[in-house]
C-alpha cells in the first residue's frame, strides 16, 4: 500500500495506543508499536494473457506457418484473378491475407524485441507480466508481496512485482513497511523463498533481527555424508576440514564473486577411502567454495535454531499466509482485473484495504470501529 492512501491512513489511526498517530494532524502516518513484521508473497496470475505469451521458438513457428499460408492465398488469388471468376472469393481471399500479413508484421516484431532486448519470454498482451508457476498451472502473472505486523495482523505495506520469484523483495519489502511506519521493526521475518544473503545482510544492517531459514533447514531431508555442511570450517587457518579429517586449505579467490576455493590439491583425495564417493576429481581434490556471505549465512542458520527464533517462525504461516487465504479462497480473487504494472499495483492497494477493514472490524466490531473512525 503505498503511504499516500488516505484510506489507510484513516483507519490505521483507529487503533487506540496501539495504533497511534503523531499529534492531531490527520495526514500522519500511521504509528505501529511494531515488533515484528512478516514478509510474504505470492503469484496472482493476469487477466486473460496466458495465450499471448510468445518466445522466440513459437515465433519462428508461427511465422514459418503463415508464410506458407500466405504463400497459398497468393496463388490462390492469382488463379482466380486469370480465371476472372467470382469476384466475391477475390475480395474475400484479399482480405484474409491482409489479415495474414498483418499477423505476420505482429509476430515478427515481437520476434525482433525478443532478440534484441535478450529476453527469454513476451507476453504481448501485457508487456508487464512475467510467467508465475504455482498450483494451478503456469501462466502470465504478477507476484504480491506483502508485509504484515505480527501484533494486529494488518496489512503494514502491499506491493506487487513483476520479479517471479521472492529471492529478491526482502529488503525492499521491510524497508518500504518500515517507511510506512516512520520507525524501523525490530524482527522480521520470511521463509526460504527470501534466503538471498545479499538482501537479507541489508536488513541485518540496520540492527533488525533476520529470522529467514536456509532452503536446506526447511526441506526435511539430511544432508549427504560429504554435504558441504559436513566441512568444520577453521576461522584461524582459512581452511575447511572434511569429514574424514583431511585439511582444504584456501587456495584462490575465483570470479567477479570473489569465491574463495578451498581443496587439498593432487595426490590427497585420491588415497582417501571415500574417493569416488565424496569426490571424483583427481587434480585438486574436493573443492569447497566459499563466498563473502558465507559467514553471515552461518550465522543466520545458527540463528534461525535458536528457541526465540523458532517460535517467531511458527507465527509466519498464521500470519501471513491468511491474508493471501483469505483474498485467494473466501473472496475468490484467482487473478488480477487489470493490465499493466500500475494497475495490478492500485488493484493491490485496494484488497489490501480491504482487507484491513475486515481486521479491524473483527478487533473492535463495527460500531467500535465506527465511533473510533468518526473520532478522528
């Protein structure tokens, strides 16, 4: 939602000492005693785009189909032309393939801005939307995000992207809540689908406990006898011990990524009882990479452990999942109305509104909400 909404303004300011405004001027934000916030998303598929999603195989495909049909209809016209038959077919037969060749001149446009731009899919119908995998199927869509307060349970901040996947919308999410609020959180917190480190380290900067599993701690499968989570890394001497006891000493830093290599080198490995098992490379032995996140990494999964930070989680789905429920499965919202980033965005803004108002009426009933709103 974004902070100029006066409807949300309004009612944010509803609730009493939890929710308090700053003064009496009735354009302030809103004031949560925030503790904690959630951060959530979801995919929301577009309206009727699936069919007009084009890559640059079916555009070819296409166009090779309508050269040959028009390649047809022109024989076909010059043949009734010479034969000077009905003229009706002549002028029905030119028309289609005006609207062959008009077709074609589409197609292979968009064929041309897939090639140029680099870019893997276009939907032609809304430029703006991305393919969304759920359990639905697959189709054109958005991803909703949304931030939600771990005390009231409202909607804090509602966005939509155009990204189809969370790994990137931590930091961006909290940040625009916490600017909502004009106060940072003090905890926030998501699940694995928001484990970027990169964005993840930017919360953790500004003193906000991070509480985001690894992908690994939420799957429920043990790790393999030489997953890299068996190597004991040695802070003191830049080195990674494997299971068998053997030292990887650091060897390079690799790539624009700055990827620290870890391996024995030649003549270890391979006299080691578990080769061919835990590493088949004989040059330089098991390697182990390790990136400028991996410490913070360590540090948060060591964390994600703790009971406090346990019991946090166990909230997330409670909390903000059941705004997503509730849109998706009682008001039926399986897609979004209108076309286009900012519509999808001012749609967004309005369920979430919505949805706000539900809350508060079940906090306070409606003639409570009703005398705090006419209060303000």
């Amino acid at each position: 939602m974004s902070e100029d909404d006066p409807m949300f303004r309004k009612m944010s300011r509803a609730h009493d000492g939890r929710l308090t405004c700053s003064g009496a001027d009735p354009s302030a934000a809103l004031r949560f005693q925030a503790v904690s916030q959630f951060v959530g998303g979801g995919g929301c598929g577009g309206k009727r785009v699936g069919k007009e999603l084009w890559d640059v195989e079916r555009c070819q495909r296409h166009l090779a189909r309508l050269d040959e049909r028009i390649e047809a209809m022109l024989a076909e016209c010059e043949a009734v032309d010479a034969q000077e038959g009905d003229q009706g077919s002549l002028v029905q037969l030119k028309e289609t393939l005006q609207k062959k060749e008009k077709l074609k001149a589409k197609i292979a446009e968009t064929l041309e801005t897939l090639q140029s731009e680099g870019i893997e899919r276009l939907n032609t119908t809304d430029s703006d939307s991305v393919p969304i995998h759920g359990r639905q199927g697959s189709g054109a869509g958005y991803n909703a995000q949304i931030v939600v307060d771990d005390q009231h349970g409202l909607i804090v901040h509602g966005d939509v992207v155009n990204d189809n996947n969370d790994l990137g919308q931590f930091a961006e999410q909290i940040t625009a809540a916490n600017a909502m609020l004009e106060r940072p959180c003090q905890t926030a917190c998501a699940d694995a689908g928001y484990s970027k480190a990169a964005e993840l380290e930017k919360i953790d900067a500004k003193e906000i406990d991070v509480i985001v599993p690894a992908p690994q701690q939420v799957r429920g499968k043990k790790p393999k006898p030489f997953d890299k989570s068996h190597f004991r890394y040695d802070v003191e001497q830049d080195a990674y011990i494997c299971p068998a006891g053997i030292r990887l000493p650091f060897r390079r830093v690799n790539g624009p990524k700055e990827q620290r290599e870890y391996y024995p080198g030649r003549g270890v490995c391979d006299r080691c009882e578990h080769f061919g098992t835990c590493t088949t490379n004989v040059t330089t032995g098991r390697k182990i990479i390790r990136d400028k996140y991996e410490a913070f990494r360590e540090r948060l999964a060591a964390h994600y452990k703790e009971p406090s930070a346990q019991a946090v989680y166990a909230r997330r789905k409670e909390k903000v999942e059941l705004p997503f429920g509730r849109l998706k499965h009682n008001l039926g919202v399986s897609c979004f109305l209108l076309r286009g980033l900012a519509g999808v965005r001012a749609e967004m803004s309005l369920l979430a509104s919505g949805f706000n108002v539900t809350r508060l009426i079940g906090l306070f009933g409606v003639a409570g909400l009703t005398a705090k709103l006419a209060a303000q």
